[in-house]
C-alpha cells in the first residue's frame, strides 16, 4: 500500500457533516509541515475552508496561506476558460464575449462538463509538478464518484475530439494508486458507516481510483478501564450516591449522568465501528481522530487533528 | 427559548406557536439543513405526530434509500410509490394513530422519466428523449437534477390531493438554497436565448452567423456527434418547453404558498449553524415560510449548571482522594480505583461542559430565529424503531 501522503492527489469525501473539510485541511497542513509544495483545494462552493486556516476568502487562484501551502477554490468557469486557453490552445476570442457565454452555457447544461473541468484542474496541477501534493476538500458522497469517473463518462459521450484526447491522460493520473487516492472520511455513527460502505463499493466499480483510507473522527475516549465500569456502575446505586452529594455538598446525578451518557454512546459508536472495520479491506489503513471537546473550526482544531492524523500514520 | 407554549393550536391565521400548531396549520413541511444534521430523522418523527395526532393521511417524502428508516417504520422497503406504514407499527409503539402515515422515497431517475413522458407531445418524442446519451445522464448523474425533482415530485404529490399533510426531507445540496431556487433556474433555462442560439443550425440546417465561430470551434473540441446529440436533446426537450417553463413556475408558487412552511434543523455545531443561519436569511429575502428551528443532539442543560461545574472540579482536584476513601466501601473497591473513577467522571463533566458552553454562544448566534424553536436533547443510542421516531417526535412536538 502506498504511504497516505506520498501519494499527489487526495481526494477526501464523505456524508456532510462528518468533518470532511476539517481533515482535509488538516491533512494538507501536515503535508506542508513535512516540507511539501502543497495546494488544497475546496470543490464545494461553500466557502468556508478558509475559516479552517483562520485566512481570507480563497479563490481560484491559488495563494500561498502559510509556509509550502497554497489554497484555492474550484470555480468551474475559471477553470473552463483556463482549459480552453492552456489545454486546447484556444485564443482570447473564446474565453471572452458572447463565444465564452456559450460555452458557459454548454458547460452548465452538457453533462459532464463541470466534472471534467474540474478533475482536469487538479490532474493538469499534478502532471504539470507544480506541486508536490494536492489534497482535495472533494464533494461529499453523493457527488464524489460522477467527479472522478467524469473523464470515462466523456470518454463515452464524446467520441472524438480535442476534449477526447484529453481524457487519456486524466485517467493515468487517476487510476494510477502510487499517484491518486480517495481518502473517506466518517464517523462513528450508523448513516456515515452505512454511506461509507456503499461509497467504497461505487468508487471500485464505478471509477479507477484507489481507496488510500479511511478517517473515523470523532472517535469519543474510553472512559473506564479494566473493572472501572462496574465500579462506576455501583456508584450509581442510590446509597452510593447519597455519600457523593454528601461529600461534594451539591448533587453527584448531573456529573454522573454525563459521565452515563459518554459510556452508553461510545458503546452505540463502537457497534459501528466495528462493522466499518469488518468490511473495509484490511489492506486499507484506517486513521483515528478523536473527539475534540472544543468544537471550534479555526486553525486550532486543524492542528489538533493534523497532530492526531500524523500520529496515525506513524510520523 | 420560544417555544413554550399551552400545547394547543394558535387561531387560525395567528402564528404557530409549536411545532403542533404549525403542523396543524399547513398542508407541506419542508426540512432542510445542512448534511448530518438529522433532517430524514426529524421529517419521519414529525410526519410520526401528525399522523397520531392529527389524523388525516400523512405522506413523508425522503432522499435517502434510508434502509434503517424503512425497518423502523415496518416496512420492507418504499420507492417512488409511496406505502402506508402498517397499523401493527404503530401498536408495537405503544401508539394509536387517528390518521394514516405515509413514507416515499425520491427516486430521481424515475421521477425525471415520469415527468417526461408528462410533458412530451407524443410517445415517440417521450422515448427518443428517454433513449439520448445526454439525457440519460442528465437524469442519472446531472447534480443539479435532483433539486428541480425534489420539487417537482413534491408538487405532482401534492396536487394529487391524496395528503392532508406532505414532510419533505430535502435532498443533500451543494448549497442549501440550491433546492427552492431549482424550479426558477429551469424556466430561465429552457428560456435562454442562448439555447435557442445553440440549436439553431440544427433546426434550420442553416448556421446562423451569431453561432458560427462557436460551432467551428466546438466541433473541434466536441466532435460533431457529439454537438448533434447535445442539439437533438435540446431541441427535443424544446417540445416539452410550455408544458415544463408552465411547471415550473406552479412548483414555485407552490413553494410560496401559505400552505408551505420550511422547517430549519440544525446542531448547535459551528459549521451547520453557519448554514441555519445562512438558510434563515435566504427564507427571509426571498419571502418563504420559515415556521421553525429545530435544534437537534443539544447536549442537557445541567453541564452548564456551575454548581455541578464546581463538584467536577473537586473530582479531579486535591480533594478527590478523601472522597473515594469515604466512598470505597459502599461501591465495594479499593480507593486508589475509585479515585481513578471519580477523576474520569469529573473529567468527563469538565469536557463536556466546555462543549455545552460553545453550543450556548451558537445558540446566541441564532439571533434571528423563527417563533417555533424545538429542541431535542443528544441521544446515546440511535432511533431504530417507531416508538424511537415518536419519542423524538414528543420532544418536539410542543
């Protein structure tokens, strides 16, 4: 299996609200603290994983945001029009006026389109060496695999062409595993165990792109060791607890309650866990990130899980 | 919060003052947030109440294959084609419904084959539409798709008259507005002049000279197969243009009907309160219904009580040994395990209390909230059966 961040391109999708930009951030941080040119990209116009670096809005053009790391957001017009003036050679004429109108318009409606040009962004960044590693805050599950099956779905649609003789290449890139992965990120929880699972099958049959892991966050701590639980299972005894509220001078239920709460759900989320980690080939690395009691999106919380995620790949 | 109330509807006309109320009162509920957020959880649990409450037939509509949901609701499985959740369900919940509860589910290819079929002049246009290239992935994979449908299928179900009361989960969008924009982005598509342009010299036989140097170099980039599939799907879809600009403009007044509402859900987490917040507004500037919040998995109330916070910190605190002294014999374990315990229980309360205290300020940051505000308190386990979906529904109802 290649090495998470050797590879150059690194997808990373899941079910909304898993922390899907909050690892790829971090990801990409960890990857520039190593001392690799990297780029991270946001697809979803959602615009917010600039607050993940604490750092301006991003945009199409990419800018250097800290030491060795570059940020951009995917606009897929921009990105039309730099296909079509880079990759197909096509003069000022096209990429203005009424004629870049048109193709806007074809972009927006032609199926296909808005994939390609944007696969084609992160693949041409890669082929060209500008950057050493590009990490993708990707589409979440839903759309992921129309993105990167995008160049075999032109392939059918488009039988010849300049548009066709460009998807050659888009394929080597990304169904080559020492190069491309697609990183899944879930929680454990049952709908994004149960969309990761169907997720991985539609990327294996539906794509050529390897799955290089998977991200489990917010994995809550194990409270009680060995023999604890009884013990605080007896504190909850109503004797017990009189002798609590008596020595702390105030009730002992809320402390206990919470306490109660985390034990039963870290065992509702170890059942899911577990059925992810049977079903997910072994061969796959899966990466821990635990539960931050923060919850703040800044950079902070970046860190944090960068921390936690290079200490998963044993770094 | 503002969401006490005397439990019974508001007058008619008056404002809802619960989530009852507001069910009462309105004839589509649609749930939208951003993803994780339990939009599908809370639709079912809503349309659960109304149909033991209220009565009449209650349909929800769902984009999830939502395989668990189906189980809970004691059915093997639904489709396009909505099925009635048994009656026997309902029993096994402790549950007597007065009216009938519905489930649908949104199957977006099958829905666009419908609405085809609808609107094109005849069968043979219906099935070479059916039968492009671009349009079978239009309908299968076209992202955007999904949102018209969504409404759309909402609007078929409705005008069918069937329902006394519709939930709509809404589907995973990109932006969350994408959805009730949907219906106005296609009439303004299908009444581009630019695509109009575009079809021209495929209608005409005739380049016209506006399109000219755009075909040139489109074959070039495309192929002409290609153009011409794009052509024919186009000028193909033209045939269905009255029927479906027409459409579309009924899905949107639908939308802002009185009758509709749209109900919020979120967690009080940054980024899905970033996006209710965002949501709210949008509702706002473009005069829909906004009939409720719904704050979802809010952790209890007690971690931000400060006594409790104060026992915490005697827990993890110098104090903590003479307490699990005086307290080992009557849990039957050594001290030194009971101060490892008690330390973790404190511990445990002085996270979690941090956390409480950030899902406050988030609260705050809904500043400008609907009348109804429901909360429902973090779960430790999952919904998975009906009594689950009715508990949660309880939570919320007033």
């Amino acid at each position: 299996v290649v090495e998470l961040l050797d590879r150059k391109l690194i997808f990373v999708t899941g079910k909304g609200g898993v922390g899907k930009t909050t690892v790829a951030a971090s990801l990409a941080l960890l990857a520039a603290g190593q001392g690799r040119r990297t780029l991270v990209c946001e697809v979803d116009a959602k615009g917010n994983l600039a607050d993940f670096y604490e750092t301006g809005p991003t945009k199409f053009e990419e800018r250097e945001i800290a030491p060795n790391l570059w940020a951009m957001s995917m606009d897929t017009e921009a990105s039309l029009r730099q296909y079509l003036s880079i990759q197909l050679k096509l003069g000022l004429m096209v990429r203005v006026g009424p004629l870049a109108k048109m193709f806007d318009f074809v972009a927006s409606a032609a199926p296909g389109v808005k994939e390609i040009v944007t696969v084609g962004k992160l693949c041409w960044e890669v082929r060209e060496r500008h950057y050493d590693t590009v990490v993708v805050d990707a589409s979440a599950s839903g759309h992921i695999v129309g993105q990167l099956a995008a160049p075999q779905a032109i392939n059918q649609l488009v039988q010849v062409g300049l548009v066709r003789q460009q998807t050659g290449w888009m394929l080597d890139i990304l169904g080559d595993p020492a190069v491309t992965g697609v990183v899944i990120v879930a929680t454990p929880a049952e709908m994004p165990v149960t969309e990761t699972l169907e997720l991985t099958a539609r990327v294996a049959a539906e794509t050529n792109v390897e799955l290089a892991a998977v991200v489990v966050n917010r994995v809550l701590p194990e409270l009680f060791g060995r023999g604890e639980e009884e013990v605080f299972d007896r504190l909850e005894h109503p004797a017990a607890v009189a002798t609590l509220d008596a020595q702390l001078g105030s009730p002992a239920e809320p402390l206990l309650d919470a306490a109660r709460l985390t034990v039963t759900s870290r065992r509702n989320r170890t059942e899911h866990l577990e059925r992810l980690r049977h079903a997910i080939d072994p061969a796959v690395p899966m990466l821990y990130v635990p539960y931050l009691f923060f919850r703040s999106h800044g950079l902070r919380a970046t860190r944090q899980v960068a921390d936690a995620l290079s200490a998963e790949l044993g770094y | 919060m503002a969401d006490r109330s005397d439990g019974r509807a508001s007058p008619p006309g008056g404002p809802a003052t619960s989530i009852e109320s507001l069910l009462a009162s309105k004839e589509i509920v649609i749930a939208c947030g951003s993803g994780g957020v339990g939009k599908t959880t809370t639709a079912a649990a809503a349309a659960a109440m109304a149909a033991v409450h209220h009565g009449g037939r209650v349909l929800v509509v769902t984009v999830d294959p939502a395989k668990r949901l189906a189980n809970a609701l004691g059915l093997s499985g639904f489709g396009n084609e909505a099925k009635r959740v048994p009656v026997a369900a309902f029993s096994e919940a402790g549950a007597k419904p007065r009216g009938e509860l519905w489930v649908a589910m949104l199957d977006t290819k099958q829905s666009w084959d419908d609405l085809v079929r609808r609107h094109a002049p005849d069968t043979d246009t219906a099935s070479r539409i059916l039968e492009n290239p671009l349009y079978q992935n239009i309908a299968g994979k076209f992202v955007q798709s999904h949102d018209y449908i969504a409404m759309e299928r909402l609007y078929e179900l409705h005008s069918e008259g069937r329902y006394d009361l519709i939930v709509v989960d809404t589907p995973p969008t990109r932006n969350a507005v994408d959805f009730i924009e949907a219906p106005q982005r296609m009439a303004e598509f299908f009444q581009s002049k630019l695509l109009r342009l575009l079809i021209v010299p495929y209608r005409s036989k005739l380049v016209n000279f506006a399109s000219r140097p755009f075909y040139q170099i489109a074959d070039r980039i495309l192929g002409s197969q290609f153009l011409a599939d794009i052509a024919e799907f186009f000028i193909l879809f033209q045939t269905m243009y009255g029927g479906f600009v027409e459409r579309a403009r009924a899905v949107e007044r639908l939308l802002h009907d009185q009758r509709t509402t749209f109900v919020v859900v979120s967690t009080l987490e940054a980024a899905p309160v970033r996006e209710a917040e965002f949501f709210i507004d949008v509702l706002a500037s473009k005069h829909f219904h906004l009939g409720a919040l719904v704050l979802n998995r809010v952790l209890p109330d007690y971690l931000l009580d400060p006594v409790a916070g104060r026992a915490a910190e005697r827990l993890v605190g110098a104090a903590a040994a003479d307490i699990a002294a005086s307290i080992a014999d009557s849990v039957d374990a050594d001290a030194d395990q009971v101060r490892r315990v008690l330390y973790e229980v404190g511990d445990n309360f002085r996270n979690f209390r941090i956390v409480a205290g950030r899902e406050a300020e988030q609260r705050k940051a809904l500043a400008s909230v609907p009348d109804v505000v429901a909360t429902v308190p973090e779960m430790a386990t999952d919904i998975h059966d009906l009594a689950g979906l009715l508990l949660l529904g309880a939570r919320i109802w007033n």
